[in-house]
C-alpha cells in the first residue's frame, strides 16, 4: 500500500520551499488521516504555466490580466 497522490498547481508564486512544505504537509495528510507509512508515500507535483491551464475557456494567464485591470 503506497499511496501516491499527484498534485498540480499553477507556477504562480512556487519557490522550493513552498513545494517542500507542499510536499511534508501532503505526507502528513496521509498519515494523520489515513494511517500510511511516510517513507512510502509519494508526492508528485506537476507545475503548469498559467498559459497552459483553462478556466472558462480562457487561460490563467488572461483572467489574471483581466483581474489586475478591474
């Protein structure tokens, strides 16, 4: 029983560091809730370009442009 749980977030704002806690915070997750092993769990996390992630038919990168101008 190794869990694995993919993530996928935006490339807004990402530093190693928020993907470290990311990456603890997750494993943690699964520990307290679900009682799995931490040394096999595994954590993947897939960063997308705002240009490569539609919401409504547009993607990240214009609905941002379109919030910063209201």
């Amino acid at each position: 029983n190794m869990p694995y749980v993919n993530i996928k977030i935006t490339d807004e704002g990402v530093t190693e560091a928020r993907l470290q806690r990311l990456i603890e915070g997750t494993t943690q997750l699964l520990v307290d809730t679900l009682g799995k092993n931490p040394a096999t769990t595994h954590v993947v996390i897939d960063i997308v370009s705002t240009d490569h992630w539609g919401v409504g038919g547009k993607t990240v990168t214009e609905l941002r442009r379109e919030q910063a101008a209201e």
